[in-house]
C-alpha cells in the first residue's frame, strides 16, 4: 500500500526514519521540521520539505492550506525535558514541554485534520512513559498523559468522519532526544525497529501501536502494582532513572 503522508518532527530521529522508509516503499511523503539543513538532506532524499514550528498555529494553517488531501498524519514531533523536583517545581519547563508536546498537537489537528478523508488515519506519537509514573518525568509524562486522552477521544469522534486513530506508545528509542540521558535505558531499539513497529502497525489500522513488547509487559506489571508498593519499589528501581 502507498499514499501521502505527513509526518511532523521528520528532521530527526524517529520521524526521520519513518520519512525515509515511507518514501522507500513508494510513498509521497511531507516532512515537517524546524532545522533547515535537517530539512534540505530529507528533500534530497525525496521528501517534501515543509519548515515550521509547531507552536506558530498560524504558520501551521498556511502550510495546511497548501496541501493536497492526505492518507496518514503522524503527529510525532516533541522534546523532552526533566525537571528536577527537589530543587522546586519549575513552571516554565512545565509550560514549555505541554506547549510543545501537548498544545502543539492541537494546533497541529485543527491545520491538518481538514486534509484527511474518509479511510484515513491519524497517528499521533505519545510514549510509554504514560503507563507508569517515573522520576523527574513530571512534565513530559503529564504533557504524554494528555496526548492518550487526547488520542483516545478523537477515535470515538473521527470514526464517524471514517477516520481512524493511532495511539502511538514507544518504549526507548536510541535518537537524539535519548542520547542526552545520564540513565540505563532497558530494551532500547534503533530507529529502524521502531519504524518498522509504526509501519505495521499502523497498514494493519491498530488503535494502539506499542514496542518493544519485553518493556512493555514490565511497565504494564509495575503499573499493575498497588501505589505504596510502586512508591517503594520504583524509588529502588529507579534510584537515578527517568522515562522514554
Ligand atoms: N526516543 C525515544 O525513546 C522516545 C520514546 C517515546 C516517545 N518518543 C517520542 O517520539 C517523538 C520523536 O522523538 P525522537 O526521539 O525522534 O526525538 P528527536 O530526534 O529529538 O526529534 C524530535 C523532532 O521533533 C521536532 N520538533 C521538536 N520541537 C519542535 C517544534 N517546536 N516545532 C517543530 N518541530 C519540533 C524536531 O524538529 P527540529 O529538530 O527540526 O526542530 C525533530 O524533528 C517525540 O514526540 C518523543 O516524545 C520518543
């Protein structure tokens, strides 16, 4: 199967590979980003190029205006940034990584969605870290959290429109974002894996697309767990640790 699709956060690490190997297997591909030279190397590489932040909602509805009706969105551009409870909450990285993890999203729908028809389908990428509460993971999680809501309703929403809704939910992935860790990172993948677990799981319409299956099922087992003993237990565990 080929089509169109939009992909954000393309200029690197997961988005990137999923750009390069839509394109690989035939697809016509748009891929969203804000480094320019990022952006230039996809479009060498058959890729259209199409720059933005994802926080301008104008800027968005410009570059939405410009496109032809699409087959697959992916919503997948994010940061992440932890934040250091001990030495006081800080609002602003709270404010800064829902802004562009979570409102982005929005922006991003309310440009995108009117270029979907019906037998289409939408993907936005949250992360594990939503199944377990995790160190230092106060705003990402919560802004993560937010997206599975956010996911989860617009599929009981869009099923009338004929869309469907992919919740995306990977576990490490080795890019950018996760080099900057100072962490074990348990059962990381290449970007190649996680891009083949999106792919298929998303030509087989999954509502909800998860990997690598070992961390998975553990996170699902911690979460399971009684809050005191997580308390307990995750405070061992994770004595220096944080989320993907
Ligand atoms: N890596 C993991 O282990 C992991 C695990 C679970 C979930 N995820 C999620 O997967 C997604 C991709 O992560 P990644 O690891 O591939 O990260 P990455 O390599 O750092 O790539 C992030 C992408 O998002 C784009 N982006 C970030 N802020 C943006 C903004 N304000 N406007 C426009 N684009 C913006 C970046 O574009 P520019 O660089 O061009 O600005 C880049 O293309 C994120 O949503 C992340 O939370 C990752």
């Amino acid at each position: 199967m080929s089509g169109r699709v939009l992909i954000t956060g393309a200029s690197s690490g997961i988005g990137r590979q999923l750009a390069l190997d839509y394109r690989c297997a035939g697809w016509q591909v748009w891929g969203c980003g804000r480094d320019e030279g990022r952006l230039q190397a996809l479009a060498d590489a058959g890729i259209t190029p199409l720059q933005f932040d994802a926080r301008d909602s104008a800027a968005m509805a410009r570059v939405a205006a410009g496109l032809p009706v699409l087959d697959l969105v992916i919503l997948n551009a994010g940061n992440c940034e932890y934040m250091d409870v001990a030495e006081g909450f800080d609002g602003a990285l709270f404010a800064r990584v829902i802004e562009t993890n979570l409102i982005a999203t929005g922006h991003a729908l309310a440009a995108f969605l009117p270029r979907l028809a019906p037998g289409s389908r939408l993907a936005i990428v949250s992360s594990s870290v939503s199944w377990l509460p995790l160190p230092r993971a106060e705003a990402y999680g919560a802004s993560k959290a937010g997206l599975d809501y956010l996911a989860d309703t617009l599929r009981l929403d869009l099923a009338t429109r004929g869309i469907g809704v992919s919740l995306i939910r990977p576990g490490f992935v080795s890019t950018p974002l996760t080099a900057k860790n100072d962490f074990p990172m348990p059962c990381l993948v290449t970007v190649e894996e996680a891009s083949r677990a999106i792919m298929s799981g998303l030509a087989a319409g999954r509502h909800q697309i998860h990997f690598p299956r070992r961390f998975i099922w553990l996170l699902r087992l911690f979460g399971a767990l009684p809050t005191g003993l997580w308390l307990r237990l995750g405070r061992t565990l994770t004595s220096k640790g944080s989320p993907s």
